[in-house]
DNA sequence: CCTCGTGGTGGGAACGTTTCCCTGATCCTA
DNA sequence: TAGGATCAGGGAAACGTTCCCACCACGAGG
C-alpha cells in the first residue's frame, strides 16, 4: 500500500505491442532487435518509469550484484582509503558494495564463513588480516566465490591479489632513521595478527643489523595499530633509560601517538625524538609535524583488486599476485639526533 | 561449473521428509511445527549446508534486505563514525549496509535518484547535506522508500531524524572562548551546501552579540569540512593585521589544520592561538594538542537513526524528530590570550 | 519453384522462495 | 459422545526476470 506498485517488464511490453523478451533483449542491449522496435520499447520504459527489478534478475542470473569488503577494524584512516579505491572502482558498474568489518577473522572463522555463504554475494575483497586466512579462502573456493586479496603477505600464487614489499619498505624507513645517525632506536609493532607486523619488524631488523646495530628486546614494544595502542606502547618506550632517539611506528595512528606521547614528556620533535610512521594516511599530515612516512597506496590497491575481481565476474582467467611500489616520504618528524 | 549447485529448500524438504512449507516455516521460526520435525529439519539443512536464496526471498517478498547509506565526501572521521554507528545497529539483524557516497546531492539530483531507484534498496539512511535535500526526500515518498534522515537542519516533522542543536553548541563553544577573555576571534565556516554551517554560525554570532563583540567579514572564512581546506582558510585568517587570538573551525578536521598552519607560522597553540574544533572526531584526540570540540554523538545518531528506519521497516508507525545532546569537551588547544 | 539459412519475434518453462487456501487429525468442553 | 476449535502439514500459484526453443518472413542459391 505504501510502496506504488512498480511497472514490471510486462508493463512495458503491453505499452510498446511487443513481447516480454524483447523488453530484456532492449534492456540487456542485446542484437536481434530492430532500432524502430527499440526506440518503441526505451520510450515505454521512460514513460512508465520501469526499473529492471534486481531480485528477479539476481534469481534467475544466479548473481546478486553485490561485492563484499571484509575488513577487521584497523585505523578508520586506512578504511577509508581502502573503500574510497573499492569504490572508485565500482563507479559505472552494476555492482553494490556491501562493507562487512568483522570482530576478529581468528577467533570467529565459523561466523564469518556464514555470513560470506549467506549474505549472497558475487564476490569479496579480503583486506587484512582476513587476506592472509587460509581458511577462509579454502570456504570461499569450495563456495565457489570469487575473491581478490589485498596486502597478503603469505600464501602467493593463491589468485588475484594486490600487495606492496613490507620487508623492502620497513628496510628503508629503517635505514633512513640511521642514516641521520640515530643510534638507540625503538619500534612499535603493529597487530600480531596482522602478517604484515612481522614482515616490518624483519625488514627494521635486517636494515639495523646491516649497519651493526642491535635491537635490545626492550626497544620492540607491540601495539594493534590503534592510537590508544601506540599512546600506551610509546610511553613504555619513552619510560626507558635512556629513551630512544627515534621511533619507527608501524603505522601512521600509532606514529601519531608516539608524537602525542613525546609532548607529554615535554620532548620535541623532531629535535628530542625523531618519529617514523607506515601507509602516509590522512593523519600523516593531519599531525604536526607532518610524518615522516611510507606511502603504502591503499588505495590503489583497493582499486586494482576490486578491478581484477570484476575480470573474474566476467568470465575471463583469473590475474596473479600484482606488486605496487612503496614510496619513502621524508617530512617533518625525522632529523638527526642532538648532539652529544 | 566453478559455481557448486547450492542446496535448495526442496532439497532439504526431500531429506527431511516433509514438504517444501515445511521447511520455510522452520526457516522462518513460524508456528505449526512439531518439534522433532523442527529438529529433523534443522539437521537436513546443516548436513546440506542449506542457505536460504536471498533473491529468492527477495524476490516475493519484495523485500532487498539492503538498506543504503548517502553521503557526500566529508572528513573520513565522520563517515567512519557514521558507519560504525548504522552497522552497530545491523548487527544481528539480516540487513546489510550498501555505501552510496555521492559526489554532489545539489548538482546530481537525477542521477542519485535513478541510482536509488535502481539499486533495489529497501530504505536509506540520508547524511547531510543529502538530508536536508527536499527534493531526494519527496522523490523517496513517492517511490514509496523509506528513509530516516541523519543530522538534518530543516524541514523537520517529516519522516524520523536523529539531530543535535547546531546553534546551541556553537553558542557554547563562542561562550567558552569569550569567557577566557578572547576578543578578536576568526570563523571558520564549513561547505555552504551543508546547512549546518549556517546554524552553526548563527550560534557563533549570537554569542559574540551578547558578549558584546562585533565579528568583522573578514574574520569569517569559508572551508569545505576538509583538511586542506581549513589550511588554507587558517592561513589567510593568520595573516591579518592584527592575527585574531582565537579561531572557531567548523569541523575537528578543519581545526586540525589549523594548528598547522599556526604552527607554520612559528605560534605554539594554545599559547598563541585558542583553537575550537567541532564533532569530537578521532582527529580531535590525534593531534595536539588535543582540540577543545563540541562533541556531536555521530556514532550514535547513526545508531538511533538505523534504529528508527528498522522500526519502519517492520511496519511500526513512522518515528519523529529525536534529538540527541551536545557536549563541550574542553581539552589542551584553548587558553587565555596572551597578556597585553 | 523449392529449399536452406538467417535476422527478428514470441511462447513457455525455469529460477527458489513464500503465501493463500485447503484437508485431516487431535483436543477440549459440555 | 458430539461439536467446534486448534493444530500440523500439503498443493499450487505467484513474484519478475531470463533462456531455450520454435516460429515466421524473406532473400539467395540450386
């Protein structure tokens, strides 16, 4: 009653004298129709307002239109630049996106599973950490769903996926940090659940060792890519005698922590502390100083993922593992050590 | 092929030994069913890993079980907090949350309709300024959509919203900023197209007219709610002759910028520069110092306005206007002017 | 003149659910 | 023990589209 009944295909097929299937062929711009006839059928359409209806198509196409986003809370920075490319991506298709953050890939496997059979979509993007989950991927192929991987770090030559180098990049932040001569250098782990923590804590350790610095356990504090997270763990840092003279975050929101945590101890940076951040988020520059940061690309890879997902949805052979260049973008927060 | 035929519910009905309404009314948890065959069921679609065809279900119920969520490109604080709130809400329900950002509500009227029409969506979640748009929201009555509006400044009693008093917050945050002593005090006005930058402006001024003080055009600049924006508007306000001593930004992101720019010029806020935010976004808390702001419930006026929408949805009478209280959150970036 | 393809068109089944309208069986009460 | 009420369950139609197949006219080639 209060929803119009809306025109159906049929509608329009009485209105332009023709059949039902050649209203779809119009629809579908598919051949054997003749222009006279077309034209017919498009002003009928317009005039009678008619909407192809989705759920009738989905049923009988055995296609619901809709991608999932499978993200696990990480910095709201880092979700917005992943659904801005999804989206950007998206634009001029027929696809909906349908964002599906989850509480902990690890622990609920089941529920996650279960809401992917259910939710009835064509297909999904896997942000991290659910892009390293063998699991889950194993369902999805067994349901037949197509995915696309963003930053795997683990299990390649899996279908479509789009990553950068975390160990290559970590290895430069790192060796930027001692090339200004820092010597007593902390770092601020990322979420142990995250595959990618681990791949820039080996990229730091390779980057220092090269250049005959040790690591003390006391100097790796972990956080879970939060600003709380890095609040807590950089004031740890900080607490130690002595501090460091710099700190490599393992992102931006945990870099801009640290920086907060140092003008609580009345530290300056970069003069007292230099800080080292990872994915050049909005908040990278938002902070003052503006971050010393590795620009991951997010967003790009959210694009080129969600491009190859769509190859997939139309038939044509599954991409491979895609690899976009990391960026070291020196700003503000990093400088050489005092003196003495 | 790559697709593995799903179970379907005759399927289920055939191992179950029951028939096909059968197994829809244990589905649907409806009465007439005995609880060994309730059991029986239960345990056919598990071994089958029975789901139940959304489209399908859609398709006769004309129902989508998608509700959507516009908005139009504000800070990536707000829409992450606008979507935490709605899905907070979904949760556990069978809805799912579509994001439909839209470039311009204003300029794109058409499309955004066509977009609503044909996205098969069973209501929408309006953010502003699309929700103070009136003619996207008769075009809703008319195709009979609901919608529940987030945030709107006019044309209340029409349909449920879920709002805070824009004037009176800004009144608060102008009272707080004359009460420790500022006189000479710069605006910075968010989008135009938002009709919250008016409000919010009002309430600046009748704050400064009761106190007394005159705000001179050219102590009011313009942004767009975004970070870049607020730099270059703090800049220019920065350069006049006398700078003012304190600067009301419209939004966290804006206010962020402009502790930048002060900090460009070599001003330690909030020393020499009082700085105000407004929305108490993760931004806020993220710089520092950490922004004096109005805190606007976003996360929870999301949630209420879901909420409304599902009571529609279910076929309850329409809510109406709720409003939800502001607060002014006093934190580090305020202070008296500098004596003399 | 008859066949054979071919481009344009329509008829009818199918997709997987829910819902309307039944039929029996069981139960309670007078 | 009869009467109605309640309950468990089933058959068939409906939702709006696409797809397989058949049909028709028409021109070319034999």
């Amino acid at each position: 009653m209060s929803r119009p009944k809306r025109a159906t295909i049929v509608d329009v097929a009485r209105m332009a004298e023709v059949s039902a299937k050649t209203v779809s062929r119009v629809v579908n711009n598919e051949p054997h129709v003749t222009e006279a006839v077309k034209t017919r059928v498009r002003e009928a359409m317009r005039a009678l307002r008619y909407h192809p209806n989705v759920a009738a198509q989905g049923l009988v196409r055995s296609r619901s239109y809709l991608i999932g986003l499978v993200y696990e809370k990480p910095s709201p920075s880092y979700v917005v630049e992943l659904q801005k490319g999804a989206l950007e991506r998206l634009h001029g298709e027929r696809f909906r996106l349908v964002v599906l953050p989850v509480e902990s890939v690890t622990e609920r496997e089941d529920e996650i599973i279960a809401l992917l059979r259910s939710a009835a979509l064509d297909a999904v993007l896997l942000a991290p950490p659910a892009s390293d989950h063998a699991g889950l991927m194993a369902e999805l192929r067994e349901a037949g769903m197509p995915f696309a991987r963003i930053s795997p770090t683990r299990l390649l030559g899996n279908g479509p996926s789009v990553a950068m180098d975390d160990v290559a990049a970590a290895q430069e932040a790192a060796e930027h940090i001692v090339s200004l001569g820092h010597k007593r250098i902390g770092v601020i782990k990322g979420d142990p659940s995250h595959a990618a923590s681990d791949a820039r804590l080996v990229g730091t350790m390779q980057a220092l060792a090269k250049a005959g610095i040790t690591l003390h356990p006391e100097l790796i504090e972990s956080g879970l890519f939060t600003f709380d997270s890095g609040l807590a763990a950089a004031r740890r840092l900080l607490a130690l005698d002595p501090p460091p003279t710099a700190i490599l975050a393992q992102n931006d929101d945990m870099a801009a922590a640290t920086v907060a945590a140092a003008r609580e101890c009345g530290l300056h940076v970069p003069e007292d502390l230099s800080v080292v951040g990872f994915d050049d988020s909005d908040i990278s520059r938002v902070v003052w100083p503006p971050l010393t940061t590795i620009r991951q690309p997010v967003e790009d890879m959210a694009y080129r993922a969600m491009d190859m997902l769509l190859h997939v949805l139309k038939g044509e052979p599954e991409g491979g593992d895609i690899h976009l260049a990391h960026e070291l973008l020196i700003r503000r927060s990093t400088a050489p050590p005092r003196a003495g």
